[in-house]
C-alpha cells in the first residue's frame, strides 16, 4: 500500500466511530456492522502506517559494545577479532617494558659515568692548583733578582772560570725546572678542561635518557589502559560463549610424537609440547601460564638459549629460515612487526599459545604469516 504513507495523519478508531454513529437512516443491526467494519478498517491502517515508519536495522551495526553479539557464533567470530587485536596490544605493551627498562638502563650507566666524570674532573683540577702554586714560586723567584740578567751577574761576580761554569750549570737546572712545572701546569690544565667537558657532555646525556624515560614510562601507561579496555571488551563477550565453544579453546590440538631434529632446538620444541594445555594470559613467561612470546622464550631458556622477550624482537634475531626450509625447533611469526610467535613442529604445524581463553596447543600455521628465525 504505498500510497498510504504519502496520506496525512491515520484516522483513529475513535473518530470512525463518531462518524459511523452519526449515520442516519440505518437499521441498529446494519449500524452496529458498519461501525465494526470501520472501526477494523482503522486500526488495520494504523498498523500498515506505523509498520512502514518503522526506522530500518542498519545494513552496518554499530561496533561493540553498543550493539553486542545476539547467538554463540556471533559472539566466537567477535571474540576472536578483539583478541586479535588485543594480542597486538599486549605485544605492544611488551615492547614499551622493554624499551623502557633499556633506557632505564641507559639512564643508569649515565649517572655512573657522569658521576666518574665529575670525579676525575676534581682530581684534574686539584692536580692543576698544585701545579699552580709551583709554577707560581719558580716565576716569583725568576724575577726577584732581575732574571733576564742571571748570566751576565753571574759572569762577574765569578771568580774562576769554573766558578762561572758552575753557576751557569745551577741556573741552567732552575730553567728546566721552571719549564717542566710550566708543561706540567699546562697537561693538568688540558687535562682538567677535558674532564669536565666529558662530565658536561655525560650529564646532558643523563638528562636527555631521563626525558625519554618519562615520555616511555607514558607511552607503556597509555599501552596498558588501551590493553585494559579491550580485555573489559573480550570478557563481556566471552561471557556469550557456548559450552561448545569454550571446549574448543580448551582443545590441545592434535597429538605430536617423534619430531625430528636434535640439539636445544629440538628440546625447545619438547619443552613446550609438554606445557600443552597451559593458560594464556597477558604478559606472563611461565612456568603455569604464558603468553605467545612467554612460550617461545620460556621453551628456548630451558633448553639453553636465551632468546627475547617481545615476537617483535624475537623475529629481529636469530637466522632468517625461509618457509620451504622450516625446521621443528624455527620460530614462526605472524604479523609485521611480529605479534604473534609459535614454535614449528613439522608437517606445517605449530605450538604456541593463541590468545586469552585459549591455551597451549598444536595448530596449522596460520593466516599473515611472516617469516621465520632459527635459534641454536
């Protein structure tokens, strides 16, 4: 009924009354139909009307939380992406721990230095002062008698020409003395000036490393609250998950036996298989639960190699390994910079651990795949 829409304002069902009421020349039965006929008519149009100005759902619902998920499928597919994405956070936190704990490092090897600095810039210019004062006696001394006349007085008020000699050797001595303080005042100066510009330099070096500290320290707390707000995000929706679905994140994955290989990456790989069924949890490194680079690096630390922290940094280091050459024991990375890591265990597939509410388990390597490192 298009051209409803387009009339003004619905008759009400009151105002058909009245007027079939006001009819003249009916029966009371035909009357009484009428009004029932009218009475239906209007409220039928009614409902047509407010039906077709009815707003429409939106082709494009709003994001969570303003329109959460309604089944169980809704809700593990809208699980998933926040998790996707909180994994990339939480290895971005990661690396803003690390970068703050280097320039806290940094921080703390400029204040040692500075204050070394400032230590040998005191004894610089106290060895300079002491060099000072002998300088100042040998000049006093010089010109006492008129120096600039030494041999000459010296030449007549000798009695031999030995007595000559002798003196001229004495006053000879006094010159080499004069100018070995003199070198000597000069080296403690150089030195001196050196010294504190090393501790000037050393000390903007602190402040500069103090500065970055602060706007690291900012950025890692800007980190975790961001991080913060989308585990608040997931929770809500892990709440409308189905037993079905949190099974499947329980799942260890297949079962994996004999893998190939020998030496730390082997037992790395080992290691890690032996934690299937461990919680993921943000930030943790062990040994009861973990976090996708926590694994990998808790894994490689028990067979003896020291790997880092972040997947960002663990994809920096080691040997690249293109994919045809995967090996058990190479770590496998997802995202660019990585932020994602498991550890390869043949037949194309990994052990790692996914993300919250999921554990440790064996997969197939995934989508965004980006490249590999060999450790050991």
């Amino acid at each position: 009924m298009p051209g409803t829409a387009c009339r003004g304002p619905p008759t009400s069902a009151a105002g058909a009354v009245r007027r079939a009421a006001e009819r003249k020349g009916d029966t009371r039965g035909v009357q009484s139909q009428s009004i029932k006929r009218v009475v239906a008519g209007a409220l039928a149009a009614t409902a047509v009307i407010a039906a077709v100005s009815a707003p429409q759902a939106s082709a494009n619902p709003a994001p969570f939380p303003q329109n959460p998920p309604t089944t169980s499928s809704e809700a593990l597919a809208q699980y998933r992406q926040l998790a996707a994405q909180a994994e990339q956070l939480n290895e971005q936190k990661l690396q803003a721990e690390e970068d703050l704990k280097a320039k806290r490092a940094e921080l703390d090897k400029a204040n040692a230095d500075l204050e070394t600095a400032n230590r040998d810039a005191d004894a610089a210019n106290a060895e300079k002062s002491d060099h000072q004062v002998e300088v100042d006696q040998l000049t006093d001394e010089s010109f006492v008698g008129g120096s600039q006349f030494a041999k000459l007085s010296t030449l007549l008020s000798g009695t031999s020409t030995q007595d000559f000699l002798d003196r001229s050797s004495a006053l000879e001595v006094l010159a080499n003395s004069k100018n070995k303080a003199m070198q000597a005042y000069i080296d403690a100066a150089n030195t001196a000036t050196a010294a504190q510009q090393r501790a000037n330099d050393l000390k903007n070096q602190a402040q500069t490393a103090s500065d970055e500290a602060a706007n690291l320290l900012n950025d890692l707390n800007a980190r975790s609250a961001d991080l913060d707000k989308q585990i608040s995000e997931i929770n809500a929706v892990r709440a409308r998950l189905s037993a079905a679905d949190l099974a499947a994140q329980r799942d260890t994955g297949d079962p994996v036996s004999n893998v190939p290989g020998s030496g730390a990456a082997q037992r790395a790989v080992n290691f890690a298989l032996g934690k299937r069924g461990s919680p993921y949890v943000w930030g943790a490194t062990g040994p009861e639960k973990f976090d996708c680079s926590g694994l990998t690096q808790w894994a490689f630390k028990q067979a003896g190699i020291s790997i880092p922290r972040t997947a960002a940094q663990q994809q920096s280091s080691g040997t690249a390994v293109s994919r045809a050459n995967l090996q058990p024991g190479d770590l496998v990375f997802y995202g660019s910079p990585a932020y994602h890591v498991g550890i390869y265990v043949g037949d194309g597939k990994m052990v790692h651990a996914p993300t919250t509410g999921d554990v440790v388990k064996v997969s197939p390597l995934q989508n965004n795949y980006s490249g590999a490192r060999r450790y050991g």
